[in-house]
C-alpha cells in the first residue's frame, strides 16, 4: 500500500486500528465507572468542549504524522485534537490495566482520563497510537473528572518533546489545546479547591500498553487474555522476535528488561526524576510515559524527589530510580508467571536489567566525564566522590558538568584556578570552605590524570561531554514561569522553551538565561520544588 507523503486534510489520515480489532472490548458502552471484566478496552467517546484553542503544537510529531503546518494552524486541528470531532477511522477507546501505586496493588485503574482515538499508519507504514489526555471521563475514572489543567498539561507537552530532543525514550505530545472551560483542582490536597483553564494533550506513542496492563489480568486470573494481549503485542510492537511461543515470551520479557534499564540510564544522566514510577506508569516500550509530578535534579540530589504526595516515603527520589524500575519489573514477571511456569527463565531474563543497566551505567558515567571507556579500576572511585561533592554543597547538576568541559587540564594550577570555570554552578557560595575546595581540588586533579592517562585529546573529551551534557533542560522553575503566562493567556514562552529545548546540546548564543540555575525565589514556590499528583 502507497502512503500519502504530507496530509493537507485531517480527514485523509489513514487509520488501521489494530488493538481495537484484534482484542477483546468491553461490551458495555455506556460511560459509567465500573470494573471491567474480560476485556482490554472500552469504547468511550471524547467530551465535548465549547472553545477549544491551540496553544502550541510539536512541528516533529506533526512531522511524523504526515500533518503539514497549514493543517497544524487549522481551526480544524484544534477542533480534532481536543477531542470535539471524530476523524472517519477513529475508533476511541480507554485501556483496562491495573497498577501496583506506591508498592500497593491497587486494583483497576485504567485510562481515567485518556482516551484513545486509534493508530495512524504514517508514510513509513508506521503505526501510531493517537491519545488525548484530559477529554473527559472513562469507565475508568473512579472517583475523578477525566479532565487536566493547564498547568500539568504545559508540563507534559514541553517535557515529552525536551526528552524525545536529550535522546531520552519517550511518548510524544503532538498539541496542547485549551478547553475554554474551567477545571476545579485542590493543587496540594489542601482543602483550597481553585478552577483552573481546562487541556487536552495529545500523546503519540506506537503504544499505551503499561506493565500493569498484563497484571490487572494476573490479579484477576484472567490467563487467556492476559496471551491474548500478549501475543498481540509480540506480534505489533516485537514482530522482531518472532511467533510467541514459551521462548519468544522470555526473549519479549527480556527485551522490556533491556529497554527499561536504557531508559532508566538515561533519566540518571539528565537528572530527571519521574515522580510517579508506579507500575500503571511502565511502558513495555521502555518510553518515560505519564508526566505528572516529575522534576529536574537543580542542585545534585540523589534524595530528591519533586512529588509532595511522595514526601514522607521518598520511594521514587532520584537516586532510588534504577531500584524501583527492577521492583517494578520484578512485578511484571509475577504477572506473567502464569505463562511461563518456570522461576529460573524469568530469572535470567530480569538479570538482563542488571546486566544492561550496569554496562549503560559505566558507558554513561564514561561519556558525562569526557573519557572514551569506563575503566573499573579507577572510574568506580572517581565518579563516587564526584556524586558525593556534588550532594556535600548545592551544586546545580546540569551547569557543573557542562562546565566541567571547560577545565584547564594542568595539575599544577591550584584549586581556585582549576574551580573557576565551574564557580556558577553552586547556589550557596558560603559553602565552599576551604576543606571542599581542597576536597574538589583534589578531585579535579585526579580527573585531569585519568584523563591524560587515557591519552584522549582536549577537543574529543569536551566533545564526548556536550553531546552527553544538556546544557538546556526543562528547568522547574521555567516550565512554572511558561505556565504562569499561558494562564494570562500569553503563550509565548511555550512556545519560546518548546523552540529551545529541541536543540539541548548546542550553546544557542542569546539564550544562556535559559541556561542559569534556578532562581532564589523558586526554592520553595509551588510548582517549582514541589508537586502533587493533583493535576
Ligand atoms: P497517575 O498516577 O497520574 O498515572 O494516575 C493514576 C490513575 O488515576 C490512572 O488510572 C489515571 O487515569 C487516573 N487519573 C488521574 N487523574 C485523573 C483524573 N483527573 N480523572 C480521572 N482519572 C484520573
Ligand atoms: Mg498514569
């Protein structure tokens, strides 16, 4: 079949909706809440909106879909994206899946407040799955709205297209569309309930499947469709690997292994924290998905973790994310349990998360410093006191490694000299005593001689660190100010950070306030060091 190369109608993109065909729907159409029982999915329609209007959309994602600008700028769009108008080939519907929250089963979840409009099949035969998320209730919802507020949908959009630019696994955000109608949120579950602007983000991925899309059917022993999704999925999103069967099963579970834990190196080297690594918020792809309280590491943290509702636990701080991410798998191979019948397979097959992240580990430490290979013997040691500077004095992440690039590799300079190229990154200037500065300065030393032990060129290295150093990312107090503006209505800023952030790597000269570390007055405010899952 011959794929049109660039859509100038919404209604010619081609559908081909697979999961919807192949797998077994609830029969139910009504759109109450309930349990849903021998079924992947039910069919839901989108609310309608009374004035919707686009706020930005991804020029890539529109890009990957075929859609051309003009169709993008169209009233149209807004009108299709928020959910108002069905495309002929759509088929909406809500995923079924379960979820361990915080370490606890917690049962049925399921898309609460994301609906499915079908797979488009772009130029390439690609199949993309097309998702509005905030357009209303779904069997689902339990006890919510299905709707989202402007401000976490700001969040989603810009961070899902900033990841897909670092080389970060992800969904992807296609538009954000204002509802033109108010949404009460209680923003820290502080009995201080405020309307806010209502949106709808469409996400793009080839798939929505979640870990705990197969366990809601292990819990409730629902063994043929949880084959049934299974070899559904092989087949569409693994048909690499061959037929299922017993085999293809563990190859398929050590893959979800392989691409968690690259997805999972990657969120360390940017210093992303996810916020909710709960296991209805895995994909089997290995894409970061559902972008709710997730923050950026500012000063080096590994205790961190943005989400208020995590606080007293800490679960899914940065530093506990490769743990979490193996629990989470562990969870997953209980659920498919069932079909396979054998501990010790499985068991292999987890050690690939280990294996993989490990190696993605050394490769990753190996490249933020500048050096060509990761050398145990002496690069275990060197990184270790590194990360135990960094958290011993506020030292912003992102500024101290791309800084680190412009080191001057002489051992005889002295610790002030060798510092001074790093000095923007602190926050507390107070805290550089003289015991840190000979502590760094030691430390900067030992890094200049493993570097010239290794004979690696000047330029390379600071090559090798600014391809693997953003020196733009989303900063939590930036998507708050980007936020504070669209809520006045002035969009600019979204669209402003969207632009910067799709080249994270470069220097983009006149844009270096993007760049500075977060501002005093963002320390404690709302939005900018903390959030809750109320979004
Ligand atoms: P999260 O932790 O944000 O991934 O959400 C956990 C579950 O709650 C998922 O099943 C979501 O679909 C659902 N959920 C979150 N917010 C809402 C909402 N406003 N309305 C309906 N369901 C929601
Ligand atoms: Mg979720």
């Amino acid at each position: 079949m011959d794929y049109p190369k660039k859509i100038s109608r919404l209604d010619d993109l081609i559908f081909d909706n697979r999961f919807t065909r192949e797998l077994p729907a609830d029969p139910e159409t009504v759109n109450n809440r309930r349990q849903v029982f021998g079924a992947c999915y039910s069919r839901v329609l989108p609310t309608q909106v009374a004035e919707p209007q686009t706020v930005a959309y991804s020029r890539e994602v529109a890009e990957l879909l075929d859609l051309s600008e003009e169709v993008c700028k169209s009233a149209d769009f807004t009108q299709v994206f928020v959910g108002n108008r069905l495309l002929p080939g759509m088929d909406p519907y809500a995923l079924c899946y379960g979820g361990h929250q915080f370490g606890n089963w917690a049962g049925q979840l399921g898309d609460g407040r994301a609906i499915n409009l079908g797979e488009v099949v772009n130029c390439h035969g690609e199949h993309l799955t097309l998702q509005l998320k905030g357009a209303g209730s779904t069997p689902y919802s339990r006890t919510a709205d299905g709707l989202a507020v402007l401000r976490s949908s700001v969040r989603e959009f810009l961070c899902s297209e900033a990841m897909h630019h670092l080389g970060v696994p992800t969904t992807r955000a296609l538009s954000l569309i204002l509802t033109g109608e108010q949404v009460v949120r209680d923003m820290f579950y502080s009995g201080d309930p405020k309307p806010e602007p209502g949106a709808v983000v469409c996400r793009v991925a080839p798939s929505f499947t979640r870990f705990g899309s197969f366990q809601i059917f292990a819990a409730r022993g629902e063994i043929d469709l949880m084959k049934k999704l299974l070899d559904y999925t092989i087949r569409t999103d693994f048909p690499h690997l061959g037929e299922p069967s017993l085999d293809v099963y563990l190859k398929w579970f050590a893959e979800v292994c392989r691409r968690t834990a690259e997805m999972i190196v990657h969120w360390q080297r940017v210093g992303f924290v996810h916020g909710v690594m709960n296991t209805d918020n895995m994909s089997i792809l290995g894409l970061t998905i559902d972008y709710g309280p997730y923050g950026w590491l500012e000063n080096y943290d590994s205790n961190w973790t943005p989400n208020t509702t995590d606080a007293a636990d800490r679960r899914y701080r940065f530093g506990n994310q490769p743990q979490i991410a193996f629990w989470n798998l562990g969870q997953l191979a209980n659920a498919i349990y069932p079909l396979i019948e054998q501990v010790e397979p499985l068991q292999q097959a987890i050690n690939v998360y280990t294996k993989t992240f490990e190696q993605g580990w050394q490769a990753m430490v190996a490249a933020k410093l500048g050096l060509n290979t990761f050398d145990s013997a002496t690069d275990d040691e060197l990184n270790t006191e590194l990360l135990m500077l960094l958290q011993s004095v506020e030292t912003d992440m992102t500024i101290f490694y791309r800084k680190l690039a412009l080191l001057v590799m002489d051992v005889e300079l002295s610790d002030e000299a060798l510092m001074a190229p790093l000095m923007e990154a602190y926050y507390v200037p107070e805290q550089i005593t003289d015991a840190y500065q000979a502590g760094l300065g030691n430390w900067l030393r030992s890094y200049i001689k493993r570097v010239q032990a290794s004979g690696i060129a000047n330029t390379e290295r600071r090559n090798i660190m600014n391809a693997a150093n953003p020196k733009y990312v989303l900063r939590n107090y930036l998507a708050q100010l980007a936020i504070d503006k669209a809520e006045q209505g002035d969009f600019s800023m979204v669209n402003e950070l969207l632009e910067l952030l799709r080249y994270p790597y470069d220097e983009q000269p006149g844009k270096e306030e993007f760049a500075l570390k977060r501002p005093d007055w963002a320390r404690q405010r709302a939005g900018c060091s903390m959030l809750s899952c109320s979004s």
